[in-house]
C-alpha cells in the first residue's frame, strides 16, 4: 500500500514543476545548522586573513557579522530561508558601516540597534509567512516550510 499522501502529478507547491521557481521557506533544523556550519567556515577564514589585516582578527565584530552575512546568503540561495533574504544584507550593511565608523561618523550602538531591530523584523516577518503558509496548507499542499 502506498502511503505517500502527497499530490501527483504538477502542483503549485515549494519547488514546482509548474512554477519552475523556488518559493521562500522557513526556518528548519537542517537550515539552521546549514548556516552555522557555513558562518563557522567563514569566521575561520575572514580570522585568517585578520592575522594579516587586523580589522578583521577572530574576535572582531566586522569579523563576525561579515562571517554571518556569509552564512545567511549561502543559506538563502540553498534553502531560500525567508529572514535569511533579510538579514544577509542587513549584517553585510553593518559590517561595512563598523568597518568605516572613523569615517561616516556614524555611532556602533546605533549600528547595533539597527542589526538587533532588523533581525527581530526578519524573523517576526518570516513568522507570519509561516502562519499565512500554514492557512494555506489546502492551497498550496506542496510547501512545508512551518
């Protein structure tokens, strides 16, 4: 007996056929660990170079947010994570800012209240697409993202 309830033939659903485009998702266990691993492999390598550069070293806040930008554009292209789309700019923007404070004479607490905001929008904005997605389950039974 067959017991795979999913829908044949062409859906609508997350990674269609029909579509041929990938919708956004949410979140997931594997995701979350996806960019861990890739923001880690970033942090070593942007403290390697900081040896040489030292606004870079291993404890660096440029260093880190840089690291993170990193892992959420790579797990934005592989698992299309919707706070990711956000957050990966957001954190490349503020790294760039810290790295040029001297210059735009703009303050880090205002940077770091703008990162810590902005994440918080992303996930709250994610965490309502995983509501409505979820409303929508009969509609699009393909995308499994909560």
């Amino acid at each position: 007996m067959d017991r795979d309830t999913r829908p044949k033939g062409p859906t609508l659903g997350y990674n269609s056929p029909v579509t041929g485009k990938q919708k956004v998702c949410c979140s997931s266990h594997a995701s979350i660990c996806y960019w861990l691993i890739v923001s880690l492999a970033a942090w070593a390598g942007l403290a390697i170079i900081g040896e040489y550069w030292h606004p870079l070293h291993a404890s660096s806040a440029v260093t880190c947010l840089l690291a993170m930008a990193v892992g959420c554009f790579a797990n934005a292209l592989k698992n299309r994570t919707y706070h990711c789309m956000l957050t990966g700019p957001l954190f490349l923007i503020a790294a760039i800012l810290l790295l040029s404070s001297n210059l735009t004479h703009v303050k880090p607490n205002l940077i770091w209240t703008g990162v810590l905001v902005g994440t918080g929008i992303a996930f709250w904005l994610e965490w309502r697409y995983a509501r409505r997605l979820s409303a929508n389950t009969t509609a699009d039974a393909g995308a499994d993202c909560s």
